[in-house]
C-alpha cells in the first residue's frame, strides 16, 4: 500500500472509532441545523478533527478540504475529507454511514479511503493500482441492460427548484430499470458502484468531499464517472452520474430529456 494511503487508512479507522463510540449513545448528542434538513454533530467535528491532525502529523504542508472546516493551506497536495457521510442515517441510528479522504494532486484525485465503521468495511483505490474492498479486488457489475439494474440515487432536498427535473429523472428510470435505491450516504453509494452491488449511480447537488474517494474507487473497478451530461465536470458542479461503462451510457440517455437550463453546464 502507497505510504500516503496508509496514513489515509489510519485517519479514517481513527475517525471511524469516535463514530462507533458515540453510536453507543445518540440521545447525548448535541446537533445543529447547518441548513434546512443539513444537521451536523459533535462527531462530525471530532471525527473530522481526528482526521486532519493525523494528516498533519505527517504532510503538515498539504492542503485541506474539509466539510466542516472548510479549505485551508496551498499546495499541490489537497486532501479532501468528508469525516461522516450519512450524518442524517446515523443521528438516527440507521447503520448507513462511513467516513471519505481523498488525496488530490494538482486536482486529480491520486489515492481514496471510503471506511464503513458499522461493518469495519475499509474501501481502498490508488491510481492506476486498482480498487479493493479490504483484501478483496473490486470489479464493477457486468450488467449490461438497464431494465435489469439496481441503480442508487440521493434526493436533492436542498435545491427547491431542481426537484421537478429530478423527479421526471426518478420517474423514468423507477420504470426503465429494476429498481432504484436511495441509501442515504453518497460516498457508500460510489463504492457500491465500485464493488458492483450498484450499477449505476445518479445524484445532484453534492459536494466534493462526497464523490472524491468514490469517483476513484469506480473508475479504479472499471466503471465511468461524469455529470448529468456525462462530461468530467461533477466535482465542481456537484452533479454526478456513474456506473459500469454501458450503464452509464445509458443512464445518461435516460437522463438526458429531463435536465433543465439550471441543470446544464
Ligand atoms: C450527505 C449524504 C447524502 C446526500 C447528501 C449529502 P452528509 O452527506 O451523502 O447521501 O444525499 O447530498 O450531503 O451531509 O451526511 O455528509
Ligand atoms: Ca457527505
Ligand atoms: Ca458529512
């Protein structure tokens, strides 16, 4: 393993345990509105705390994008952390949730953790070296017709005025595929594209911090990574679609018909 994705592993086992500890007692813990259905905790910031100062031990020189405390530092070397994925799942005890470190170099993601504390499930890709699930390699789903496939979603409850364009999404594809799941954390749902329980992914309005370990874990196993117009642009417009190659060829023709101007690069 690439040394600097081992200290990633360390910080994101590390944040894992402040989130398993304090899923023992969810009634103690305090949680704030960062926006309409956005609620952050005291986990989010100690686990995210967590993450960074193992980080800076070691590259005190790189660069952060964190969720909770933003960006800080300038360098060719950013790490970007989202410490608890699904805050929602997990402030109701709904065992969906993980945590997600990215390591970018000059903007291209280079190494990813994706680290499922509930079931100790360490997600893994470097560039170029491929993507595992623990010990085990990652290969995205063969399925190659999308009547046939399970494909994840996220809702878009904070963006009032996309929601039409995305409902007339869901409703097409609830009946051009076998069904569509909506599990509740978006770095999970990447990584089960990766391992191939997902065929396809689509989601609007997340953030970077989001999709940066599980863009590389999908194409690390094969599969492609875009916007809702298949261009390599989700990461600055928080809109993504993935999945294997002919899935996400046809997700996007799906998709297609109902993006609105508000939706277009
Ligand atoms: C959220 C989850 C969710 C997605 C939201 C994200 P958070 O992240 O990934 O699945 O639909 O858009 O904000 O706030 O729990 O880290
Ligand atoms: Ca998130
Ligand atoms: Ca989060």
């Amino acid at each position: 393993m690439h040394p600097m994705l081992n200290f990633a592993v360390k910080a994101a086992r590390r944040a894992g345990a402040i989130i398993n500890r304090a899923s023992d007692n969810l009634d103690a813990l305090t949680v704030r509105h960062k926006s309409l259905n956005d609620l952050v905790s005291e986990v989010d910031r100690a686990a995210e705390d967590a993450i960074i100062d193992t980080l800076k031990r070691v590259y005190p020189n790189h660069a952060i994008l964190a969720e909770e405390s933003g960006a800080s530092g300038d360098s060719e070397y950013q790490w970007i952390i989202d410490p608890l994925d699904g805050t929602t799942n997990f402030l109701h005890g709904f065992p969906i949730y993980a945590v997600s470190i990215a390591l970018a170099h000059k903007g291209q993601i280079q190494h990813a953790v994706i680290y499922d504390p509930t079931r100790n499930d360490l997600y893994t890709a470097s560039r170029g070296a491929g993507a595992f699930l623990n010990d085990k390699r990652l290969r995205v789903s063969r399925r190659d017709k999308l009547i046939d496939t399970l494909i994840g979603t996220g809702f878009p409850f904070r963006m009032g005025a996309d929601i039409d364009a995305y409902t007339g999404m869901f409703k097409d594809l609830t009946t051009k595929t076998a069904g569509i799941r909506r599990p509740g954390a978006a770095a999970l749902d990447l990584a089960s594209v990766a391992a191939g329980r997902l065929d396809g992914f689509w989601e609007i309005g997340l953030s970077p911090w989001d999709m940066a370990a599980g863009t590389l874990l999908i194409t690390e196993a094969g599969g492609l990574v875009g916007d809702l117009e298949g261009e390599p642009n989700h990461m600055e417009n928080g809109r993504i679609v993935a999945g294997n190659p002919k899935i996400f060829v046809q997700l996007l023709q799906a998709i297609r018909p109902h993006i609105s101007d508000r939706l277009r690069n």
